[in-house]
C-alpha cells in the first residue's frame, strides 16, 4: 500500500469509527489535506455519502445529497487550473463544467480595442459552465483563471443529462443561477454608481471569500483589467489602503491585513451579494 493510499485509509477508518456527527466532524477535519485527486480515490472506494460531502471543498457539491452526489462522481475529474490559463474563449464550444475548489475563475468581456473587464467571479460556491448547461450560443465572454489552484470537472452533456432528470441537482443548480443572475447585475450597478476605490474593496473582498487565504497572488495591472480602470488608479487606491494598514503589497502580492477595516470600506454591493450567495447555500 503506498503512502497515499494509507492516508486515505486512515481517513475513513477515522471516519467510520465514530457517530454520525462524529464522522462528519471528523471528515471536515480532514479536508484541508485532501486534494481532488484524493477525493477522486475515496470516490472509487464507496465512502459513506455524508463523509464524502464533507470532505468536498465545492460549496455545490457539498450541498447535494447523497444520491445526487453518487451519479456524479464517476464522471468527476479533477483538474489542476493555472493562473492566466483561458478555459472557454468566445469563439469556442463549452466542453466542461468546472466545479472550482481552490481555483478562482472570471468572466471577462472583451471590447473591440482590446480592454476588457469582469462581469462575475466563481470560486469554490459555484459553477463554470452555465451557458452550455442551459443550452445557450457560444459565451460571449472569456473564461480565464485568475487564482491558480484546484477544481473538479464534468463533460456538459453529462452534467445536462442529470440536470434533466430534475430533483435535488436541478434545484440546486437553478437557485446558482439566480445567485449569479444577482451577482451580474450588482456588479453592473457597483460599475456605473461607485467610485473605484469602493469597486476595489469589493472586489478584494469577493476574492478572500473563494480563496480563503489573505495572501492573495495579483499585480495591480490584473486588478485593473478586471476592474475596467486604469492601473496609476488602482495604484493609487492601493498606496492609500496601505498607509492606513489595511493591506500590504509587494511584487505580485497583496495581503489583506484588516478585513474589518475593509468591509467598513465598501460598498453597499458586497452584503448584497453575499446574501445572495448565501441563499443559495
């Protein structure tokens, strides 16, 4: 038995040897140290449904139940997303859906002199995909990595196919469509009536919610495309969050030090789409 399949072992002898709440804390415990790749192994081993959404770092998958789940995880496939890396491109077909654990993903619109800016960001509470799976023409859109990390995917006939069978999966992946139906035109009202300090703070905020980690992986220029605003503003904003210590920065990175302070900040667009996500969860 190699290492990797002793500790996996371990984990769901930890997890069957207690009760049910047991085992659900016990699995939540371990999950951190699961990467996809493992839960693609504990799949294939038939864990006990409430262990294995536990262990599920998609706040969608985690939130189905078992018998939903199970139809789904023969054809989940973990796949490892770099930053920068475009996953649909709008002269492109949707082969994938991607359910993003650790990896943040955006929708960018692309204007004819080669700006672009964000319209959504998806990370672990979500889906990429929606247009395929509700049968909508090519994206119009760019769907590009904007934190490196982990996500697990499925063929879209696939995942249409259990979509059309109705029931828990349906419901659930409708309520994500009005979530991000909520998200698109929050963001649209946050663009054209808040200045863009405010816009920045909810952004960086959005982005610590998915990636859960205060260190964050961006340079100004990334924020300022995604933002739609010139990089000296977002320079600019970010020397000022600085000086009063909410943040740091250096080459390539940006800490956020003060949450709070943050939050009291933005505007009124992040509680929004918070409770928006929530509902969905």
């Amino acid at each position: 038995m190699s290492a990797f399949e002793s500790k996996n072992e371990r984990a769901l002898s930890d997890t069957c040897r207690v009760g049910e709440r047991g085992r659900v804390e016990a699995a939540l415990g371990a999950r951190q140290a699961m990467s996809a790749e493992t839960l693609m192994a504990l799949g294939r081993k038939s864990v006990d449904a409430i262990s294995l959404n536990a262990l599920l770092a998609n706040k969608l998958l985690a939130a189905l139940p078992g018998d939903s789940f199970e139809r789904l995880l023969p054809h989940l496939e973990p796949a490892a997303l770099s930053a920068g890396e475009d996953l649909y491109r709008s002269d492109r077909g949707v082969p994938y859906a991607y359910f993003p654990e650790s990896a943040v993903i955006s929708q960018l619109h692309v204007l004819e002199d080669g700006n672009m800016t964000e319209a959504a960001m998806i990370g672990r509470e979500g889906l990429v995909g929606l247009s395929a799976l509700l049968n909508a023409s090519l994206p119009t859109y760019w769907t590009r990595v904007l934190i490196a990390g982990s996500a697990l995917r499925i063929r879209v006939d696939i995942l249409k196919q259990e979509f059309g069978r109705g029931g828990a999966l349906q419901r659930t992946l409708l309520a994500y469509v009005g979530a991000r139906i909520t998200q698109l035109s929050q963001r649209a009202v946050c663009s054209g009536r808040h200045k863009v300090g405010e816009r920045l703070c909810c952004w960086l905020l959005m982005l610590h919610d998915r990636v859960g980690e205060d260190q964050l992986q961006l340079t100004h220029e990334i924020i300022a495309s995604h933002l739609g605003v010139r990089r000296a503003g977002i320079t600019e904003i970010a020397n000022a969050l600085r000086d009063r210590g909410i943040i740091a920065y250096n080459r390539g990175l940006i800490r956020i030090i003060d949450r709070q302070r943050l939050e009291a900040v933005v505007c009124e667009c992040y509680r929004m789409l918070g409770r928006s996500a929530a509902r969905v969860m």
